[in-house]
C-alpha cells in the first residue's frame, strides 16, 4: 500500500494507517509506504504523532522526487487516497492521476470529481470510510490477482484516455 501527497489533518493520512492496521490482520505481511511531507507546524505535529503511534509495517519516506516515485511504485499495488469535499475549486487530485498513470489500484472516496475518475470495482474502489468493511474488500481484492490485473489495467487505460482527450476542441 502507499500514501502520497501533501501531508496534514484533514487529508485523511490517519485513516490509511488505520486501514492499514486492520488489513494486516488479515494479511499480515502488507507493507505502507507513506510519501509526503507536512507543512506547516499543525501539520509537523499530526504527522510526528502518526509517526509515533503506527510503527509495525510502515515507512514514512517524507518528500520523495517524482524521479524516484517510480521505485515506490513498483512496491506498492494500492494507493489510498480518502479525501473530503475540497473547500476551494480543485476539480481533481494530481496523487489520483499519477496513481492511475502507474497502472495502481486507487482507493478513494467518492467526493468532488473523483466519482467521474474512479468507476468502484472497474479502475479503482471507492472507499466506505469505514476501517472494518474497507479492510476486508481491500484484503479481499489483494488474494485476487485476476481481479488486480483488471483493475490496474483499467487504471492505465483511464490515465490513457485522459492524456488523449481532445481538450483543444472545448475551446475552439
């Protein structure tokens, strides 16, 4: 599994080491990268308390260059991404995008336009917000390989689709 982004209180950065802790005890060996750095001291503090608090199976790798992400990447089928509504117009997530650039399977939560990004079950999962159901799908489509290779097929061909779109005509 893997987590990045901007690193602070409400980007739901705590929900994914929950997550986490629940998917392992169901599979035990799943490990979290997590990627990305606070900013700001609020945010400093939230993340030395996560820090502190999950230990067991995750890395807390701080700024990584996009160069690099690539080797991350290559360790991690899963990206977790819950977001909430945003507060100002940012119609979508740049992690989302990268995440189905790499053919990863992107769990998210279906709030401003990642609805129309993430189809639940066809290039990604819409997650419950609730640790206990999300843990057990979540753990459920990691012992399904067939499933996995659907869904980050998909992922690909949707960052595909997007890069392709004829956009210039919208604006003709």
């Amino acid at each position: 599994m893997i987590y990045f982004g901007f690193i602070g209180p409400n980007k739901g950065l705590d929900y994914v080491l929950e997550l986490h802790e629940a998917v392992r005890a169901i599979r035990p060996t799943t490990q979290l990268h997590v990627v990305g750095q606070a900013s700001g001291l609020a945010a400093e503090r939230y993340l030395c308390d996560l820090q502190d608090r999950y230990k067991i199976d995750v890395t807390f790798h701080g700024y990584v260059p996009d160069a690099d992400l690539d080797l991350l990447f290559e360790q991690a089928a899963h990206v977790v991404l819950p977001y909430t509504p945003y507060k100002h117009v940012m119609p979508a997530s740049g992690s989302v995008i990268h995440a189905l650039r790499r053919a990863r399977i992107v769990w998210t939560t279906d709030v401003n336009v990642m609805g129309e990004m993430i189809q639940d079950g066809q290039n990604g999962f819409m997650l419950s917000m609730n640790v206990g159901n999300d843990a057990r799908r979540m753990a459920s489509v990691m012992a399904d390989p067939i499933l996995q290779q659907k869904v980050s097929l998909q992922a690909r061909d949707t960052a595909l689709a997007m890069a392709n779109y004829p956009y210039a005509r919208h604006f003709e």
